[in-house]
C-alpha cells in the first residue's frame, strides 16, 4: 500500500485532576494524534511525548519538529507492505523514538482495518480480558492517598502503582500496606533517588511489594545493577529501556528482574513485540505502562497487554480514570479488574472527530495545501 497523506494534530486534554509524579505534575495533556492515510482506509495513533522533558529528552513540540521535518518526509509517498516497513523507512533518524512510534503504530491500525483484525490479533495476541491496574499519583496527605487507594481496590484494579519521590516514600507506603495487608502494591520513583539512597530503598523490602520501578537514573544501568544486588524486591526498569537491545543489556548487567514496556516508549509495536519476546526467553515477566493516554493510545496498550509474555497486570485503567470524556467511542470501561481489548479492525474504536476538532490547536497536512 502506498501512504498518500499524513495528518498530525495536537490537542489539548484535560485531566479531571492533577496527576503528580517525582518530576512534576500534569493537568493538561498535550497530545499529538497522528492520521496515515492509503488506499481509502486510515490509520490513527498518538505521540506519548510529555509537555517538558522531565521523563524523555522528547517533548511534544520536539515530536512535532522531527514528524515534520525528518519523519513524515521519509515515509510519505512510499510503499509499505507492512509495518516493518515503516520501522525500515525511518531508521535513519537517531533516537526519537517516540515520535518515531506514532508513525508506526498508526500503520499497524492501518494494517489491522485494511485486513479485517483486532490489533490484538494483528500483532499475535488474543481477544481475551486482561487484568488492569491503576497508578496514584503522589497526594497532599498519607490519609488521602490511603483513600483513593481504597476506592481503587472497591473498582476492582489487580495492581496498585505508587508514586514516591524522597520524603515521601516508606513511611507513605508503609500506611497504605497498613491500610491494605493483602494488596498488590508497587512504588515508582521515576528516577528520583541515586544509589546513596540504598539503604533508604531497602526499607521497604518488608512491605511485599511487586516491584520498585526506575528508582535511579534513566541511563545507569551499572547503579541500577549495584541497587539490585542489595534488595530483596524485584527492581522494574522504564525510563532506562528505550529498545531491544537496552533490555538485553539491562538483563546481562542484572539492573532489573522486571520490565515495563510501553509501546510509544521503545519505537512502536514492532520494537514492544522483541523487548516481549527477549524477556519471555528468559523468564522475565513484563508490564505495560500508561502514559496518559486518550483512548487512541490506550487501544494500543491493551492491544498488546494480551501478549503471553505480560504476565503482570498493566496500568491500562479505565478512560474515567484521567478523562471527563474520552476522544473515542467506546470509552474503555474496565470490569471486576479485568479490561476486554476491542475486536472491532484496527485499534476498534473510532475516534470522535467532533470532539478532536474541538480540541485541536494546530493540524498540518502532508502533502501540504497550497495557499
């Protein structure tokens, strides 16, 4: 098939409340929806890119910049007879992945509506329900996170993520296993401690917890490996795995005993797909993460979540979780802690244009119109 036109938007989104991590917090997301246009069927898909590089050196304005000049030129006009294509075309561009996997995964919905199949059947996974967990952000009191903690195990989510930063970490998590002795706890330090901070980490190798995820620097794999030699709890890695080829390392060097992938992270389905195939080789279990997706990411994410490989459930909670009212319809509802992946072709939901194109705040079309 040949890509005739590509269409990239930004729209701006509201959260129904301040989502606060280590870095910073998010009200308002800024996100990229991307249209690939060939032989009469369309294919959509966003860019994950945060608003400020607290979490990636990408950004959605630095998306937008490399889609336009360096990505959308590569892969326009050309024929493409499946994604790997598209992964092929764009491989001359260093880094970027994020922008990078837009194109792609918009081009596996694009494959999926043209043939007839779910994405999850499109990338060899099922149609089954997949068990959901949820993230909490960090909150003004251990009281209040103590509460939406509860509301969220009353929702029926399978896994708790916990956001911790310094000065708000064991004590914090120390009241919600208080609170809740047999749930399925986690903490997520995104990057905020340095290796001084062991003994601080290892206070918490008494509250059962799944996994403490990237609690050091995104690009030391050799501390993260020191860090895990002295903890009992497994350490997750997200920031640090950006390819295939940086889950492997991770996994030589022993930084991690569990990844987190997410698809608009690591450059696309294709690349979800090995870091997935690399781990369950190895008996690594693997997760998928959110990053404040509309409902156009999130049927990517649970898309592959059916994947045998993840084994733990993903933060793929419901569209009401970040959203007054979500860009597609379905909305995804989640249900006793379980969520059933669209079986309609492509991501199989339709995105509401109306409702995008009041949101919107900048389009650009490729080939471009003429004044």
């Amino acid at each position: 098939m040949r890509i005739d036109a590509i269409e990239v938007r930004e729209i701006r989104f509201p959260l129904r409340e301040r989502f606060e991590i280590s870095s910073g917090y998010s009200e308002k997301r800024r996100i990229l929806l991307v249209r690939l246009h060939a032989d009469g069927e369309t294919g959509w898909a966003e860019c994950v890119a945060g608003e400020d590089p607290g979490y990636s050196y990408e950004t959605t304005d630095t998306a937008w910049h490399i889609l336009a000049e360096f990505l959308i030129p590569a892969l326009l006009g050309a024929e493409v007879t499946e994604p790997a294509d598209v992964e092929r075309l764009l491989a001359h561009v260093r880094g970027h992945p994020m922008a990078k996997a837009c194109l792609e995964m918009a081009s596996w919905d694009l494959e999926g509506r043209k043939r007839g199949l779910s994405l999850a059947e499109a990338l060899g996974g099922s149609g089954e329900p997949v068990p959901v967990g949820v993230s909490v952000g960090l909150q003004k009191s251990d009281d209040l996170l103590v509460e939406k903690v509860g509301e969220f195990l009353a929702a029926g989510y399978r896994k708790i993520k916990l956001k911790i930063k310094p000065g708000r970490d064991v004590e914090m998590v120390r009241a919600v296993r208080g609170a809740f002795p047999e749930a399925p706890l986690m903490v997520d330090a995104n990057s905020a401690y340095t290796l001084a901070d062991r003994e601080r980490l290892a206070e918490m190798d008494d509250l059962d917890l799944l996994m403490i995820e990237q609690p050091l620097a995104h690009d030391d794999l050799h501390r993260h490996a020191r860090l895990q030699e002295t903890l009992q709890t497994p350490i997750c890695l997200d920031e640090s795995i950006r390819s295939a080829g940086d889950a492997e390392l991770a996994l030589e060097l022993g930084s991690c005993r569990i990844i987190n992938i997410k698809p608009g992270r690591v450059g696309g389905i294709g690349s979800s797909r090995r870091i997935h195939d690399l781990c369950r080789a190895r008996g690594v279990p693997v997760w998928c993460g959110g990053m404040l997706e509309s409902g156009v990411g999130r049927a990517f994410n649970i898309a592959l979540a059916t994947l045998p490989g993840f084994t733990i459930p993903g933060d793929i909670s419901a569209s009401r979780r970040y959203w007054e009212r979500d860009i597609v319809d379905p909305e995804f509802e989640v249900f006793d802690g379980m969520m059933t992946p669209p079986a309609g072709p492509g991501i199989g939901v339709t995105p509401d244009q109306r409702r995008i194109d009041r949101l919107t705040v900048r389009v650009e079309r490729w080939p471009r119109m003429r004044a």
